[in-house]
C-alpha cells in the first residue's frame, strides 16, 4: 500500500485530547488522508463496548475544528473508541478507512490489561473488521505531573506507518513509548502477565464500590512490554483478536 491511503484516528482520551491531535498531525505529515473521529468525552477502560450515548441508538455526532489541522475532517462522537472503530469501517465518515490509529493514549497500555483498554479495543474492532490498525501509548506517570511528550510518540509511531500498511489487512499492532524526549527503535515484546498499572478496590461506607489505580510491585518478565517499557525502549507487540482455540477438546 502507498502513501495517500485513509487513516481514521481516534482514541479512548476523547476529541479534545493533545495525544489525539499529535496523532492525527504525524499521519497528515505523512501523506496519509486523515479523518479525525473521537469519543466526545473521556472512554478509557470501555475496552471494544460498542455503548453509544443514545438510549434508540441514534450516535450523535458533532463536526470540530481541531488545533494544528485545518481542512481534516474531525467529530466528535457520542460513543465509545468500539463503536467509532465498526461505524468506520462501515462508512460512517466517509469512505472505510484502510488504517486505523488509535491514541495516543495518555498511559502506558501493556500486558494482558490491553484486554480492557479502549485505545487497544478500538484497533481490534477495526481488525475484525479488516482494517489494519495500531494503538499508541505513551508512558505517562499516574500522577500525571510529568510533562506529557506526545510528538516523541508520533515520531516513534511514524517509523511503524508504512510497516504497518504493508500488513495483511486486519493486522494489528500494540505500540508503547516511555514519556522521554528522544527514545530509539521499537523493540518487538511479548504481553506481560499483568499491566504495569491494576485497580485495587477501596474500602467504602455508603454502598458504593471505589475504583483506585496502583503500580504492579514485583519482577517483570524479560522481553516482555512492561519490562522493556520500564527500562526505557518503545514496544510494540503484534496483537491478535478474538478467534477460536483448536486446542481444547470438547
């Protein structure tokens, strides 16, 4: 595949996140014709759910003008990064996109974890619909103090573009990249056990159960996407959706 070809961006941060317009600049500067489609507000953790804001499935969808992309197409979407994904590829902002790249999302998203992001669950819904796509993380800390280096991502992640559509369509690729300046090649990684980061429940008094975020303690297993990650080399892990398991004898 040539460059000129269709990407749709999109991510779990929602329309106004920075990592989404850096994205969706990177795929521009590339060549590629971009179309912008994201969640009109924050969807992290709704991994594939195709929920749409609207109780008669109606998706609202609002035209936006984003900062540093005039002229490329951009909603903002009444559903989840799922739900954006299948609509896509059905032709609901244009022709289907030939590439989907999701991100970049505000967090790193590695281990078998991926399975509830929504940054990861966009791309697989675009794989099982024959769409080629990519998530894209960047490692920020929880506290989110740190300054965020969103273009250090896009620049790792365009080294990947024309690798990733020269793939079989449907392929999908999972990219990690610390929150550093200036950061190497990708190293290619297996799926941790865990994520780096779990949600522990905390104790309440009022019949409500709260959710809080903590950083997994232990060794890291070699070659895998957190452990590389933490020792500062971008990731990326070719990903597979759901399909059935010939192993298991019934």
């Amino acid at each position: 595949m040539e460059r000129g070809v269709r990407v749709l961006i999109t991510n779990d941060d929602g329309i106004d996140s920075p990592g989404l317009h850096a994205l969706a600049r990177g795929a521009r500067d590339h060549g590629w014709d971009v179309v912008v489609a994201a969640p009109e507000r924050e969807a992290s953790g709704t991994s594939a759910g195709l929920t749409a804001a609207e109780d008669d499935r109606r998706v609202r969808v609002t035209r936006r003008e984003l900062p540093g992309l005039p002229g490329v197409p951009a909603h903002a979407v009444a559903a989840h990064p799922g739900l954006i994904a299948m609509v896509a590829a059905q032709g609901a902002f244009g022709d289907p996109p030939d590439v989907v790249l999701s991100g970049v999302n505000r967090g790193a998203n590695v281990g078998r974890a991926v399975l509830h992001s929504g940054t990861v669950g966009a791309a697989l819904t675009a794989s099982i619909n024959g769409v080629r796509a990519m998530a894209v993380s960047l490692d920020v800390p929880l506290d989110g103090g740190a300054e965020h280096h969103w273009d250090a991502a896009v620049a790792v992640a365009a080294r990947l573009f024309d690798r990733l559509a020269a793939l079989p369509p449907g392929a999908v690729l999972n990219l990690n990249v610390p929150n550093r300046p200036e950061v190497g090649e990708p190293k290619r990684a297996s799926l941790a056990e865990f994520g780096a980061v779990q949600s522990r429940v905390k104790d309440t008094d009022d019949g409500s159960i709260d959710l809080t975020s903590v950083l997994v303690e232990g060794d890291l297993a070699p070659g895998s996407d957190a452990a590389l990650l933490a020792e500062g080399h971008p990731t990326v892990t070719p990903l597979r959706s759901v399909s059935e398991e010939p192993g298991i004898d019934l």
